[in-house]
C-alpha cells in the first residue's frame, strides 16, 4: 500500500494527476515554472481546493483540515519566526500539539543531533548563515513526528557550495528519519541527485515518472528529454537493424553517410520508422576535420559557431546543416577555434531514442 496516493487531482491548474509515493520514499516533482508543482503540493497539504482524492496509508484525508493531516512543510523562504532563537523555532509546532515538556527536550536534543546544530541552539535567525536557516528549518518541520513531508524549492535561495552540500546532507537525513517526502523543484541536477523517484509536470500533467537514471537516460518525450539536459535532439530514419545494433540516417542534408547505434530492448526499432535519438552534450566528442577519427564513432560535419566558459568544460555549439549539436567538452581538451570546420562525433552507445509517446 502506497504511503500517498493522489488518485485524479484536478483543478484549475492540475489535470487529472494520478501518483502513487512508497513508504519513505522521496517524491520529487520536476518542472518549469507554471508547471503546477507548487499548487499540487498545496492540494496535497490541503490549502487548496481540488477535484478528486487524496490518501495516505489507504485512507482518504479529502475534508480533512490543514493542521489535521500531519504535515511538515518546508517553503521556499523558511519562514523562521525571527523573535524566537533556534531551540524554540524547532520545539513550536510540539508545543501547539500541546507535548509534555520531557518529550519536547527529548525530541529537541534528537533534531539538534540529526542536524548537527547543537551549537546554535541559542541563536535567532538574524545571525544563522543560509545553511544553517535551512537545517533548523528542516528541523522544525520535521520535530512534531509528521507523516509526511512537503518541500517546495527549498534550496533555491542558497548558494552553489552550499546548495550541493546541504543536498547531500538532506538525503541522509530523509533517510535516516524514513519520512514519506515531496519536493518540489526546477533544477534537473538537484532532482536528479535527490530523488528516489522524479514526477516530471508539464502544464498540469504528469509528463514522465521514473527513477533519475530511467529519466535521464530514457526519456519518453521529446519535453522530459529537453528538461532533463538533452540538448541534442536529432529525427533519424531506421535503415537497417542487426542484432545489437540499428544502422540510421540522421534526417539533415548535410550529412550523408549512416550512423551506427546500438539497440537496447526499445520497441521504437523498427526499419524504415523515423525516430528521435537523444544525446547528452558531454557525450559528444570534437575532431579536426584533417584527423582520421575512430571507425567505431559516428560523425557529423560542422563548424563551430559558439563557445562558452562553463568553469571546467567549454559549451560549443556546432552548425550542423542549420542545425544546432551542442557540445561540453572539459577545458583542458579545447583547442578550437570560432568558425572552425570539425567532426561532431558520438559513439554508438551514447544515443538514446525517445522511447515513449512523441
């Protein structure tokens, strides 16, 4: 038995969303803004009204109120009381369930441990850096025993360096305190690293669910595949197919020699069928066009229009018969210039077909 199901959630934002979340698991919900995230992690908290219904362990809360449910919930701006130091930040939601005062220093002393904020017990929010807002935050959601928890872009504010450090941090602790969670965010990276599962939204609806790799790697839309950093998209018509792998023509004029791919357990393969075939920028390797490249590699004739510092790699765009291959190859292997002819090359591995509806 699912921990939560939304069975047909609809309203004027959502369509007919239907999900199911396991017992401790790690929900993120992935999209652009105005995707509906947000407003489906209100429904669910019970601030909205909505079409359809919501259960957690396989009874219904639909007309249950908002401080009835046992939610935690993480906002985007932490919304710390600033008159009250950090121990009684955390200890606020025990004491509005009106807890003996033994279990609210029980309880106190294990978020302190969890966080690894003991020494600011007696801060105020004023004088905690932003990482430290975000652990006392989390702590004070999680402090009253909720069943569930809602996260809604909760790292947006933070910095790089320590965005990626109290990413890693959170999963631990999410872990540790096997708490049902739902987190909202934009950032493919963030929910890809996070995520047990993500739900990618689009315009209301669910576009793709699935684990980080089965998203990155096998998206089944050409949205999902865009959103999850896919910026080579290219249409290729099947030739021929042979046991582990598919002969195709890349669909440009400018290329006139096939491609070999190699086939997985899609069921897209099938000769004569035009498809979409994915290709990560990191997978795409950068030859001088007077260079024999490697006959087990694919290669695209370009000229290099665009080059972009992106701290350890170079982004390159490639003209490609007016079409655009992108590339993110480390610095210290760049040595192209502005308007330079190369070879756009891609092993035979490193394609992924859309393998769902278009």
């Amino acid at each position: 038995m699912p921990a939560i199901e939304l069975k047909n959630i609809s309203n004027f934002i959502c369509r007919n969303i239907s999900l199911k979340i396991a017992d401790a698991e790690l929900m993120v919900l992935l999209g652009p803004t105005g995707a509906g995230k947000t407003t489906l992690l209100n429904i669910v908290s019970g601030l909205i009204d909505h079409e359809g219904s919501i259960l957690f362990d396989g009874v219904s809360i639909d007309g249950i109120p908002v401080n009835l449910r046992g939610i935690g919930y993480l906002l985007q701006d932490l919304a710390l009381f600033p008159h009250l130091d950090v121990a009684s930040n955390i200890t606020y939601g025990l004491k509005m369930q009106k807890r003996r005062v033994d279990e609210i220093k029980a309880r106190l002393d294990e978020m302190l441990e969890l966080m690894n904020i003991a020494d600011l017990v007696r801060r105020y929010p004023k004088d905690l850096s932003g990482g430290e807002r975000q652990r006392v935050a989390l702590a004070r959601a999680l402090a009253p025993f909720p069943r569930v928890l809602l996260m809604d872009e909760p790292m947006s504010n933070l910095d790089p360096l320590i965005k990626e450090i109290i990413t890693d941090e959170f999963k631990s602790i999410q872990r540790k305190a096997g708490i049902t969670t739902i987190y909202v965010t934009h950032d493919q990276d963030e929910a890809l690293s996070l995520g047990d599962r993500i739900s990618v939204l689009n315009n209301g609806e669910i576009e793709q669910i699935g684990a980080p790799d089965e998203l990155f790697y096998h998206p089944e839309t050409e949205f999902v595949a865009r959103f999850v950093g896919f910026k080579n998209i290219l249409k290729v018509s099947i030739i021929e197919i042979k046991q582990h792998e598919a002969v195709v023509y890349i669909n440009n004029e400018c290329i006139d020699q096939p491609s070999k791919i190699r086939v997985k357990n899609y069921p897209v393969f099938e000769k004569g069928k035009e498809i979409s075939l994915c290709i990560h920028p990191e997978s795409i390797v950068l030859k001088r066009v007077n260079i024999l490249v490697d006959s087990n590699l694919n290669r695209m004739m370009g000229k290099i229009v665009d080059r972009r510092n992106n701290g350890k790699n170079i982004r390159t765009t490639i003209d490609i018969g007016g079409s655009e291959v992108h590339a993110l190859v480390p610095k210290a292997l760049f040595d192209f210039k502005i308007h330079e002819d190369v070879w756009a090359c891609f092993a035979p591995d490193a394609a992924y077909p859309l393998c769902g509806r278009r």
